[in-house]
C-alpha cells in the first residue's frame, strides 16, 4: 500500500504525467539517486506522503507499458478523491460518481484502468490480486 499527497506530486511535477509516473516508481519501489544528475535527484528531498491511497501500485507500475502515463495519472488522480477510512471499515476500493470531481473518462486515452459498474468508478489493479504472474 502506498499512502501519497496527489496535490504535491501533480503541482510538484507541474502536471507532467511522465515526471508524474517517475515520482511513483521513485516511491514504490524506494529508489535512492546515484548522484546528483539522476533524474529523480530533485524529488528524493520532498515528502509525497498524504491521505491518498493506492493498494496495489507494484501492480500498477508492472502492468505500466500498457497504458500511456496520461492515463496512470487520471487513475491516480481519481484514486486520491477515495476515503480510506471507507477502505478500512468496509473494505471499499471503489469510489462512488457522486465524489467525482470532474468525468475521468474525457481525460483517458485508453479507459481501461478505470471502469463504472453500479455508480461505482472501479480501479482494476485496486480489485486485482496482489501477485505478479
């Protein structure tokens, strides 16, 4: 589990959604800089962590060649609105429409990461197995 501050990251990155995608890999798999000219040099000072929340990012930045970064970021966009207090008392990953900000769906390039079932928006690799195969 991967707790993050959306806002930082997005204002941080300036909104540039491989910068975006980098900042998670950095986080998730913990990445240090070699020196001073590694590209994630300039986040390894900043602390991302917030109330957002992403369950199975490992799974996510596996499966990442699948989908542009535009589309990881939407996803984790749309994951930082999520309560984890609902996650933690009812075991809910899903978000209900209702708490969308904006439609992520005009946003998507490619809507597979996000799907809405039952006036729920669902996270795929949320609800996947946290194996790797």
């Amino acid at each position: 589990m991967l707790f993050f501050n959306w806002k930082k990251i997005f204002e941080t990155c300036k909104g540039n959604p491989s910068e975006v995608v980098r900042v998670l890999k950095m986080l998730v798999e913990k990445d240090l800089p070699l020196n001073q000219y590694d590209k994630i040099y300039r986040y390894s000072t900043i602390d991302f962590t917030g109330n957002s929340f992403l369950l199975n990012p490992d799974v996510l930045l596996y499966n990442a060649y699948k989908y542009s970064y535009r589309d990881i970021c939407v996803y984790m966009a749309m994951a930082s609105v999520r309560a984890y207090a609902d996650y933690i008392h009812r075991g809910k990953t899903s978000l209900d429409l209702i708490h969308l900000p904006v439609d992520p769906f005009i946003f998507l390039q490619n809507p597979r990461l996000l799907f809405v079932e039952d006036d729920q928006v669902h996270f795929l690799y949320e609800e996947a197995p946290t194996e790797i195969h």
